[in-house]
C-alpha cells in the first residue's frame, strides 16, 4: 500500500494555529488531531474512509454525490467545461477528474491562474457553483461527521468552513 500521508506532514500540521473564528478554531483542532496520530493511522483510516474493500466509507466524487454512481453527468460537464478552459486532464492519474482533490485544485490553479492564466472572476464563480459547491460542501460535512477518523473528521471541519467563506464571497461577484 502507497504511503498517503508522511509523518514531516503530519508534524507540520500539528504546527498550524488558529484564531477565533470558526476556520481558526477548525484548524487548531485539526492541529491536535496531526499530533495524536502518526503516519500509519492516518494511512489506515484513509484507506477505511475512502478506498475500502469494495469501496470506502464516503466516495469522493461529484458524480457520486450528485447522482449516486460514478462517472454520470457531473463528469462529462466537469470534461466539458475543463476543455472549454484549456485544462487538459493528466493522464497518470486514474481517478475521474471529479474526485473533490481534482475540483479543487483546479479551482486554486483557475484562482491563481497557474492552470491557464488568468480567469475572470465570472468565470471562476461559474466553476465553484457547477463543480466545488454543488456537492464539496456536503462531502465534506459528512467527512466532518465521520466516527472513524478524529484527524479526518477535522479536516472535514475545515473544508466545511472554507467552503462557507467561499461561497460567501463568490455571491459578490
């Protein structure tokens, strides 16, 4: 089994403060939870989460969360609009490019314009609504909720808030 997660991640994690606010106060309690576990637990309760013996306890996918099976119509949109912006999918990656790490690293390079220069702001509002906030915010209450991993259930918690701020402020643009 692939290492998912390296214990230099994990210490680093274990490092983060936050303040106050509900994103700060997720993120301490992410902090505690990296430094209860070690690499192998987090290995473990990623595998029981997400991968499983015929499948995880949360499937991570658009399609999934939007339809109930994999590889339905939030994907081929999700194709469409990817090809429609230049993003081009990458080939060693086998996972269907609706899976919540995909979305939301190409919404960071269409933020940051690392992916394919800049995007206007209309643009990058119109992919967070179809393909982010459409479905990532009730991904990620459930993994918020999870019995199965504190660290993970933390992170969870921090997706949720972020997702908050973000759709917040994508209702002025």
């Amino acid at each position: 089994m692939t290492q998912t997660v390296k214990k230099s991640e994990l210490q680093h994690a274990a490092q983060l403060t936050g303040d106050e606010s509900p994103l700060g106060q997720a993120i301490s309690k992410f902090a505690k939870a990296a430094a209860a576990t070690d690499e192998v637990a987090a290995d473990d309760d990623f595998h029981d989460l997400f991968i499983g013996l015929g499948r995880g306890v949360l499937v991570p996918f658009a399609s999934y969360y939007l339809t109930g099976f994999l590889h339905e119509k939030p994907l081929a949109r999700l194709r469409l609009d990817m090809a429609a912006l230049g993003i081009e999918r990458d080939p060693s990656v086998k996972e269907p490019e609706d899976h919540i790490a995909s979305v939301l690293e190409i919404m960071a390079g269409l933020v940051d314009g690392s992916l394919v220069g800049p995007v206007d702001l209309e643009r990058q509002r119109k992919f967070f609504e179809t393909h982010v906030v459409s479905w990532a915010p009730y991904f990620f209450k459930d993994l918020s909720e999870t019995d199965q991993s504190s660290f993970y259930a933390a992170l969870g918690r921090i997706g949720v808030e972020f997702m908050e701020i973000e759709k917040r402020a994508f209702e002025y643009v």
